[in-house]
C-alpha cells in the first residue's frame, strides 16, 4: 500500500467499537497517529490502550458528531495536543429496524442528523486543514443500504445513500487540493450496533440469519474485513482514487 508517513494523523468517529474500532486499529498498525473519536469516552480509552499495547500510537477524545461545538472543540484540542488532522474516517452511525410507515418525525430527524449530517458536520470541521495542508484523506462509512435499500430502514437507507451523492461531490471538489474522498459500504456486518437492533426484533436470529442469506456468501461480515479497504483508501498510494464506493458486503451487491 506505500510507506505509510508515522506523521500522519488519522480521526476515526465512532472508533469506540465496531467496524470503526477495527479501523482505528488497523490504521495504527498501518503506521498512523489515532485519534479515537466518540461520546463513550471510556469505550474510546479503552480502544487507545490496545492500540498502544499493540505498539501504535493513539489517543481518545469525546466528539459527539451531533454537535458542531462538540466537533470543534475536539478538532482544537486535537490540533493544540498533536497536529492538524491529515486523516478523517466517519464511522458513527446509528439505526433501528422500522416500517417506514411507523416512524415519525422525530426519528427522521434522529437518524438523519447522526448519519448524514454528522459526516456533514465532521468534513466541514476537519477538511480546512487538509486543503491547507496540500493533502488529505476522507472515507465516509456508509452501507449497502445506501445503494440498494434495505427492508425495515429506509430512513438509514436514504441517509447513507445520500452520504454516497454528498462524498462524490466533496471528492470533485478537493481534487485540485490533494484531498481525496472516498467510501466503503459494509452489508451486513456481525457489530454490536446490528445487535442492538436485530436484538429489537421478535426472532432475532431469524432476522440475522435472513441478513446472512441476503449475501452471496451466505454469512454476516466481520468488521476486521472492512478495515483493509478503509487503510488502503487513506494510505499514500490511494492519491489518485477518489469519489469512489467500495461494498464490502460479501456479493450482497455487485455493481
């Protein structure tokens, strides 16, 4: 993949667990500076110590991607402790299995506002510094949900597909600067967040076991699967790749 520069700092939002601890550990292994990024402090701390008993470098701090306060105040605690930002990876998310017809307004706006606005939020925050800097790497978590919709979410859905249409944009227009911008779309994916919410269902493992199905290889994915295509897209030989989405979804789509 290329040397990877030790300079390089690197932010993963929700890096407390997960696909985005998996990727946090995976980028420190790939020789970056982490900043574990989310609202579980603890979880997040603890995420940094494995890095560092492993031999990487990293450190947590508290971001709330609902809040741009929040996410300035963490971009300026980051930049005053260790430099500005060359790497930013939006992981957090949120969902619940719904018919759309039993929603409301409220969780509309919850679910909007977490996984589309908080990566509007932290690339408003974050990617200044990489223009400045001549450099720069975005790669925005989304899902399959986003490309092909998915039964019981489509508010999740249209939010991850709309985090699709916005990297593409935001990738056409940081090209000129050396900032590439890029996504991965993990299906079905064995984290605690599907847990949580197939854990809400009345069979819960019927509705994994119809998720395991939906994929041409038969099985959920594991977040340490993801990761690899998320350290490539912020590595230095990813410098001509961008506005590009990349399924890790074990065939659940194809195109």
């Amino acid at each position: 993949m290329g040397a990877a520069t030790p300079d390089r700092i690197a932010v993963v939002s929700g890096g407390a667990s997960g696909i985005g601890a998996t990727i946090a550990s995976a980028l420190a292994a790939d020789g970056r500076s982490v900043v574990v990024a989310d609202i579980d402090v603890a979880g997040a701390n603890q995420v940094a110590d494995r890095i560092r008993s492993a031999g990487g470098a990293a450190m947590a701090f508290r971001m709330d991607v609902l809040s741009t306060d929040s996410i300035q105040r963490a971009r300026e605690e980051i930049n005053a402790e260790l430099g500005t930002v060359d790497i930013l990876v939006n992981s957090a998310g949120w969902d619940r299995f719904r018919k759309f017809l039993d929603t409301d307004e409220e969780f509309w706006d919850h679910v909007l506002d977490l996984n589309f606005k908080g990566v509007l939020r932290t690339c408003h925050a974050f990617a200044p510094g990489m223009v400045d800097a001549g450099w720069g790497r975005i790669v925005n978590i989304s899902s399959d949900a986003g490309r092909v919709g998915s039964s019981l979410e489509a508010v999740y859905s249209g939010a991850k597909g709309a985090t699709i249409a916005f990297s593409k944009t935001l990738a056409r227009e940081l090209a000129r600067k050396s900032v590439t911008v890029n996504v991965v779309c993990p299906g079905p994916t064995d984290t605690p967040l599907l847990d949580a919410i197939a854990g809400e269902a009345a069979d819960a493992v019927k509705v994994t076991n119809a998720m395991a199905g939906a994929t041409a290889m038969k099985r959920l994915g594991q977040p340490e699967e993801v990761a690899p295509a998320v350290v490539y897209f912020c590595s230095e030989a990813a410098g001509f790749t961008t506005g590009q989405t990349l399924s890790v979804s074990g065939g659940l789509t194809m195109a």
